[in-house]
C-alpha cells in the first residue's frame, strides 16, 4: 500500500509551517483546493496565501509535531500539536511575545498528487485567549476571499 498521500501531509505540516516556505503551498495545495478552517472556507492557493500570511504575521517560531497518521482512500488523517510565539500586533492586541501551544486533527483528501481538500479542528480560542484576545467568537484568524 503507498503512503505517498501520507508522506504529502506530513510534508505540508514540515515545509509549510515549520519551514515557513511560503512556495511550498503552490507545491502542494491543487489550484481548486478548499480548506475548511474553524468554520471558515479558504479556497485556493490565493486565499490560503493570505492566511499563511497573516498566521506568520502574528505568530513565529511554529514548531508542528506529528503524533498519528491514518490514511483511507485518498484521503489522510493527522493528529499533531504545535508551539508558536505571539509576535504580531495584528490580532487586536499587541505581540505578548508569549509562546503558546495547540493541539488539532486535519483530514487532507488528495488529488492528482496534490492536496485538494482539509478539513481543520485545533484549539483556536484557547490561543486567543492566552494571548489575551476578548471577542473569541469571531474567527480573528480567518481570511475572508
């Protein structure tokens, strides 16, 4: 059995956030893909550019870790925790400079060798609030298209 979809998502996780390689998005992300982040649709390479930007804008020193993979038909399952530090001002308050940590699943379903399809969960409003942003209702992070 091929784990290439597998070897992909970790790939996104590595190149992506821990590696800050913004082109690595056109890489791996198809030209059609949607990615369904805390209720919030992000389509297409563009508009996740924009999110990529606006996370590292706010946030650095990402560090990912993978602790499970699943992977049934085309698509994959990751269960994985991640450290960054607030560092932007950008979130409605001013960079804490605190180091924060979440934990998440993302589902990929691939597509001609390229990530077409996420589906997100991660503790968003526990990384606001410690960061110290009040109005947790609103997704702060999104990127409208």
């Amino acid at each position: 059995m091929s784990t290439a979809n597998q070897e992909l998502a970790k790939r996104w996780f590595e190149e992506v956030w821990n590696q800050k390689r913004r082109d690595a998005i056109g890489e791996m992300l198809h030209p059609d893909a949607v990615l369904h982040e805390g209720g919030a649709d992000i389509p297409g390479s563009a508009a996740f550019h924009a999110y990529f930007d606006r996370m590292h804008a706010n946030f650095s020193d990402f560090h990912v870790v993978i602790h499970d993979e699943m992977e049934h038909g085309d698509k994959v399952c990751l269960r994985w925790s991640c450290s960054m530090r607030h560092t932007g001002d950008g979130l409605g308050v001013p960079a804490t400079g605190r180091t924060v940590a979440t934990t998440g699943i993302s589902i990929m379903r691939v597509a001609e060798g390229k990530l077409i399809e996420g589906w997100q969960n991660w503790d968003m409003a526990g990384v606001l609030e410690a960061i110290g942003v009040r109005d947790k209702g609103t997704n702060v992070l999104a990127v409208s298209a």
